[in-house]
C-alpha cells in the first residue's frame, strides 16, 4: 500500500470515526479526538490506551451534565446567596 493510499485509509477511518461519536452524541469525544489521537502518536499509546483515554473523557462530561440536570430540577436556592421576598405579607394573610 502506498503512503498517499494508506493516508487517504487514516483519514476515512478518522471521518468514520467522528461519524460514529456524532451518531452515538459522544460530544465530549467528538471534541477530544483530534488531540487524542495526537497525543497517543505522539506517546506512543496503544488502540486501548488511548480508547480508555477517549471513553474516560466522555463518561466525565456526562457525570458532569448529570450534576449540573439533578442541581437544575432540585430547585435549590442559586448560588450567591438566598433569595428573599422583600414585599409585604397579603392583607388576606393579615386578617387571620
């Protein structure tokens, strides 16, 4: 195989790849990819490695979306200090 075509393999082998992570809505890998991928040539990991490396990046920024979706629906207070009505009590509530 020469150089050209086994450039043209990697590089259709990269655009699968992205494909599968868009399909599948890995965004995080999605993004990480291209400097992973880097990375691993460089460091000379291994198709595991470097796989662990991507999936590990992924699961954290879902773990992070979780956090961020439970605090949103557990309707605690917003950071920087609690929210407090300055207006006065109902005059129905006043008659009791």
């Amino acid at each position: 195989m020469t150089t050209t075509a086994a450039m043209n393999d990697a590089a259709a082998a990269y655009q699968r790849l992205r494909g599968h992570l868009a399909y599948l809505k890995l965004t995080a890998a999605a993004e990480a990819l291209p400097a992973l991928l880097d990375a691993a040539r460089d460091e000379q990991l291994t198709a595991l490695d470097a796989l662990e490396k991507l999936m590990g990046i992924e699961a954290e920024a879902t773990a992070a979306r979780k956090l961020t979706a439970r605090l949103h629906f557990a309707a605690l207070p917003a950071r920087g200090g609690s929210r407090t009505t300055t207006s006065p009590p109902s005059p129905a509530l006043m008659r009791r």
